[in-house]
C-alpha cells in the first residue's frame, strides 16, 4: 500500500490571536498550547513513516525558513513549496495535489491546516485509516469532528447514508456557520462539525477541479511544471500560480462535488480561531483557567492568561482574556474574543507597527529584538544561528559596536576578516561594507549598539546575500 502525502498549509495569518500571531509571524508557527508550535504538532502527528510519506508544505516566501527550520527541530524531512502570493486553500491544495500526483499517479492526500490543535494522535491516525480506501476509491473526505457543545463559530456537516457499511458516509450538505439555536438543533441531530481536513487521491480532486474551477486547476498543474528549485525550496512559478482565482476549497470544491464523503474523527480539536477556543484544548488550573508562560492567578475563573516573556498576574477577574507580549497587552472578555480582527485593523489604520510585527524580527540567519532606542541611538540583542551569514551591507547614516557575549563572530570590514570572541568587541564605521557571520556550532549572541543620524532598517544597502535578499 502506498503511503498517504501529508500536505500541511502554513500559509495563514491569524489576526484574531493577536498580539501573539501577527503578520510577520503567524499562529501556526507559534508555541500557542503546550511548548511547540501548532505547526511542528502537526507535523508530529503525521511521523508515522508506516503510515505516512515525507510531508508537502505550502507557505510564504516570508515563512518558508520557520517552515524548514521548525521541522529541522524534530528530525523531519519535508518539501517546502512557497506561494508566490496568497490565494486561498483551493489553488494551494491544488499545486500540492498536482506535486503528489507527479510523484506517484496514485497517490492519496491528507490535507491539514498547520493551525490546528489535535490532542488525540492515535485516534487521529485511525481516522485517517478509517476514511483510506474510500479516498483510494475517488472519494473527497472531509473529518468531521463530534462535538461537545453547540458551537457557533464552526461550520457543520450533515451525513448521509454509509458508505459499503463502514465508518464513512457520504456528506449530504455543508451548512454555515449557524446561531446558538441552530447550533443547538445541528448537536441534537447528529450533525458534525467541518474541521478543514480532507483525505483524497490527488487525482480525484485535480479532476474535481477541473469540472468546477478549471482555471485553478489550469493554474495550479501549470505553477507546478514551472516551478524552480530555490535554495532547497519548491518555488512555484508566480506568472502561472497568480492566474489562479482566490477562492477556498470549501467553496471550489466541497459544497458542489458529489463526491464528497466524510469520517467522524472522536478526538479534541480546535482550529484555534480565537483566543477563547485556548480552553477546548489546553489544560486548565483548578479554577478552570488556561495559562501559558509564567502566570499567576489569585481568585480568577475560566481566563484564557497567555504571558509570553514576563510574569503576568491576575486578580479577581472572571471570564477574561489576558495575553502580554514585549511590546503589546490585549485584555478583554472571552465573549467577546472574535472581535480582535476589527481591532487590528484599527491598528494597522493607525499605522501601529505593533499590529503587524513583532519587537522580536526573524531573518533566515536567526533573529533580533530592538531592546531599547532613542534619539540617535538604538541597542539590539542579536542571535544567528549556526551556520548563518548576514547580507554583506552597508549603512550611510549610522555606525556599530559589537559585543558578542556568546559564541565567535565572523566580521568582515571591507578586505579584513577577524574573529571576535565572547566578551570582545568590534566597531563598524559609517560606510564600511561589513558583514557578520557564525561558523561554529552554538547559536551566536552579540549586543548591537547602533550610533547615527537614522536608524531604520532601510538604511541596509546590500551588496551579496547567501539568502538571495539584494
């Protein structure tokens, strides 16, 4: 039997978990329940190498090194296919069928959002097993989740008959998302609720595509023969992939084919949509409060409290959603958590760089965080990670002292290249073409004190970059 290709999406954004997910750095590669990324949770799920080949990834030019990286972490090979730009799920899935079927002709997907939260890994594995031949057979599987509860922030799935007598039935209708009273009539009646991940022979949802969106199929099968190896990731060809109408499967695919089938999936799951989703899936205090990172709570009930580097302390609060950041603190009422999208925006229409980046910037060589600044001065702590090399760069309006207070620092000032070590300093004059590197095999930590009339990163003029940045 042939392996079934994970295909995970990592492409999202997650505004309604701000401040903790923003733009630059989006939920699903975020330790948001327990202490890896929902990501890497997912990939996890899928390590079965019995039951399950290499996965695909589908994400951003601007996430394809967490994408690699976090999955480096965990020993796991996967292919990272990059997006050239966001069109929603049925165009990524479509590329990511279209990649499968010209591995194998034959070849069965199990797509997932990466921003889930599945607690249960074996009933999920046996989920997949349970939907498997009906996807051999040309059907589109759909897991639908048994709920707890009447929820009204997913939408639901009303079954059919059984298919030959197993677990999977054919899918008589995918309805909206409903209002509490409906919701509460769809529990009663045995409706599942639709989590987002399918099962499918490449080929089957290809040809389903074709019938009612053929020009995301043209696009995608296109985007994939075009496509070029880029610094070890699957660069889909822009031209061909932004053809492709912006549309989700659910609405390309699900809601019109006839060949839709879905299998209950008994485990917890949430596609943590919003902060008050935390409490379906994390473990609670006995005041049946959520917290993360170093949290304490004297006489609070049922908060969802996420710190992420300071300790954060409530009293006497009920119900509430509490979450602190470097540079950002969000505090309001559960009831009312899908409301954050609304305040993003207002931030971003205030032009808060607070609403889309972090204090804490990632690059493909690590990090930095702005630890202070002011006028004509700013100080920064930065870490590369073995191996990385900064843009060989210049800057006209500032100059920099380097303290590296762990590892050994390659610099390079025009022709001259030094190593600086642990509790050794180096100055780069305004103009100089510099460069800064890790050879060895700790992570790199230096104090970057920058001096000038600007301090924007703006002011980078580069001249060669490993990461294909000039």
């Amino acid at each position: 039997m042939s392996k079934i290709v994970p295909v995970l999406l990592a492409g999202g954004a997650g505004t309604r978990l701000w401040p903790v997910s923003r733009d630059a750095l989006p939920k699903q590669f975020l330790p948001l329940v327990g202490e890896r990324s929902t990501y890497q949770e997912t990939l996890l799920r899928v390590a079965d190498d019995k039951l399950f080949a290499a996965p695909i990834v589908v994400t951003g030019s601007d996430f394809r090194f967490f994408a690699k990286r976090q999955a480096e972490e965990l020993g796991i090979e996967v292919t990272v296919v990059i997006e050239p730009m966001r069109r929603d799920s049925a165009p990524a899935l479509a590329a990511a069928a279209a990649l499968a079927k010209s591995r194998e002709p034959e070849a069965v997907v199990l797509a997932l959002a990466a921003d889930h939260v599945i607690t249960d890994v074996e009933e999920f594995r046996a989920t997949c097993v349970a939907g498997l031949k009906a996807a051999q057979d040309g059907r589109i599987v759909t897991f639908g989740i048994t709920p707890n509860a009447p929820k009204t922030s997913y939408g639901y799935i009303r079954r059919g008959p059984s298919i030959n007598g197993t677990e999977v039935s054919a899918v008589e209708a995918f309805v909206e998302k409903p209002n509490a009273e409906t919701a509460g009539r769809y529990v009663a009646e045995g409706y599942l609720w639709n989590s987002g991940n399918f099962l499918f022979r490449a080929d089957a949802l290809l040809n389903e595509l074709q019938r009612f969106e053929p020009a995301i199929a043209a696009a995608a099968e296109r985007a994939v023969a075009k496509a070029v190896t880029d610094l070890g990731f699957l660069r889909l060809d822009p031209e061909a992939f932004g053809s492709a109408p912006q549309k989700s499967i659910d609405y390309a695919v699900m809601e019109k084919t006839d060949r839709a089938a879905v299998v209950a999936g008994n485990f917890a799951w949430s596609d943590i949509g919003s902060w008050d989703a935390i409490l379906d899936v994390a473990a609670r205090d006995k005041a049946g409060n959520a917290v993360h990172g170093t949290v304490v709570t004297a006489d609070a009930h049922n908060c969802v409290i996420h710190s992420a580097d300071r300790l954060t302390a409530v009293l006497g609060a009920d119900d509430l959603v509490v979450v602190t950041t470097p540079d950002a603190v969000l505090v309001m009422p559960r009831s009312r958590a899908q409301e954050v999208r609304e305040l993003v925006a207002k931030l971003k229409a205030a032009k808060r760089p607070e609403a889309t980046d972090h204090r804490r910037v990632h690059r493909p060589w690590g990090y930095y965080d702005s630890v202070d600044a002011g006028e004509r001065f700013q100080v920064k702590r930065i870490v590369v990670q073995p191996g990385g090399t900064l843009s060989l760069q210049k800057h006209h309006h500032r100059s920099e002292h380097w303290v590296v207070v762990r590892g050994t620092a390659e610099v390079t000032i025009e022709q001259d290249v030094k190593s600086v070590h642990e509790n050794e300093s180096i100055y780069i004059p305004i103009g100089r073409v510099h460069r800064l590197a890790n050879r060895g095999k700790i992570p790199l930590e230096l104090i970057e004190v920058q001096t000038g009339s600007y301090l924007g990163e703006d002011d980078i003029i580069r001249i060669e970059d490993v990461y294909k940045r000039t």
